[in-house]
C-alpha cells in the first residue's frame, strides 16, 4: 500500500512538473518581425516600452539626421532616453511600409507625421537565429 502511494504522488509530481513547463516559452518563440515592428511603434508613438528591450539586437544603432548633423546612440543610450520620457503618446499619424523582405532580413519604413514635419524611421529587423530583432534605426526629419 505504502508503494502504491508512493507511485501515485511520484506520478502527479511528475504531471504537474510537465503541464508547468509546458507553459513555458523558449527565448525568442515571440519574436516574430511583426512583434518587433509593432513593439518599436508603440514605443516610439505611445511610449510603451514594454518588450522594446527584447526586440532590439544588442548591438542595435540608433541614427538621426538632423539638418547636416548626424547624432548616434547605441542601444542603452536610447533606451535610457526612452525610460526618461515614457508614456508620452506623440502627436502624430503613424504608417508602416515594407520596403523589402525576405526569410532573413526587413526593411520597414515607419512615418510619424506630426504638424509641422515628418519623422521618418527606416527599420532593418533581421532573423538572428533567437527571432527576429532590430538592428538597425536611420531616422530622417523633414
């Protein structure tokens, strides 16, 4: 009687322990082009940086051509700058494009069209093997 027992809790351990990790995801399941594409948009236009950290590559740079003056930020630089002025929803009318795509590498253009100008981000996400993150951030006022 004593085994049976025995048996029966190793058993339920043993099915309790599958059904938790079977919950668990693996690093970069989630990351998919369109998650890192939404993500960055929703940081860049209503300061939510929720996932943002995930979905930018480590190595990721961060270029503004402002006028003639060329200004850049790696990736904990900007995402210092984003935690200081967070959930600050921007006055403007956001558009994506795909400018090209394939199993590896995007290029979206994503417009935020404010009063005065238009702030143009181009956006490489590339396939790094643990999903799809940013590389790459060329941002264009005019």
């Amino acid at each position: 009687m004593k085994n049976l027992k025995s048996i029966i809790l190793g058993l339920a351990l043993l099915i309790t322990c599958g059904t938790v990790n079977a919950g668990t995801k693996t690093e970069g399941e989630n990351l998919t082009k369109n998650y890192a594409i939404n993500t960055y948009v929703d940081a860049m236009t209503r300061g939510k940086l929720s996932g943002l950290d995930e979905v930018l590559d480590r190595s990721v740079k961060f270029s503004m051509l402002r006028g003639k003056n060329m200004l850049s930020f790696n990736k904990k630089e900007m995402l210092n700058y984003l935690k200081k002025t967070g959930n600050v929803e921007q006055a403007c009318t956001t558009s994506t494009r795909i400018v090209e795509s394939n199993a590896d590498l995007a290029l979206i253009r994503v417009d935020m069209k404010f009063e005065n100008f238009v702030r143009s981000n181009y956006l490489t996400v590339a396939n790094t093997g643990n999903g799809w993150k940013i590389t790459n951030v060329y941002s264009v006022f005019k």
